[in-house]
C-alpha cells in the first residue's frame, strides 16, 4: 500500500510542473509596435504579450522600458538577451487601414521566446 504522504507530494509535485509549465508558455510571443513620436528622435513602443492580466501588466512594463529609446536595435537587443527570436517584422503605414498608404508610420516585431538557449 502507498503512504498517503508520498501520494500527497507526488500530487503536489506533478501540480508544481503543470503549473512551471504554463508560467513558461504565459509569453511565448510578444508583439512590439514601434512607432516615431512626432516632432522628436524618441519611439513611442508598445508591447503585447497576450490578454491575461499577467501578460497585459508585462506588456506595460516593456512598453514603459522601451518607450523614448532612440534605437530600435536597443528594443532588438533587449529581447533577444531575454532569450526571444524575432520571426516576422511588418510595416506600418499612415493610411493603410483605410486602402492608402502614405508612407511608414511604424514597424512591428513579433517575437517568439527561444527557451532552446538555456
């Protein structure tokens, strides 16, 4: 018969990696608008993790971080020593919503988190 206590722990255990597991997965992807603030050298920056509170509290601060930096490989550098690739980058343009563009008003990143560097 199996002690009780070791079943407990067991159970316990097996929860405690169920739970590593999904905080692991909680930002996988990251998504980073950069835009150019008006009238100055300065990127306004928001990031999106996902909709969970967790994920939208980390959103704002990256978004906090990055916001007025000069440099878009500054944003790059920052993620990648945070263990994130960046899989695809799109463009933003003034109109493009409405069927013209204008111009580039932003770039976006996504990002995937590489957990394969440890």
């Amino acid at each position: 018969m199996i002690d009780k206590s070791i079943l407990l722990i067991t159970v316990a255990f097996l929860f405690s990696l169920d739970l590593f597991a999904q905080d692991k997965d909680e930002f996988s992807y990251a998504c980073i608008l950069v835009e150019n603030k008006s009238f100055s050298k300065k990127l306004n920056v928001r990031v999106d993790f996902g909709d969970s509170p967790e994920q939208i509290e980390a959103g704002k601060e990256y978004s906090e971080l990055f916001s007025n930096k000069k440099s878009v490989a500054a944003i790059l550098n920052y993620m990648v020593k945070n263990r994130f690739e960046l899989v695809e980058t799109l463009s933003v343009t003034d109109g493009s919503y409405e069927g013209t563009s204008s111009g580039t008003s932003g770039i976006i990143f996504i990002m995937k988190r590489n957990d394969n560097d440890k």
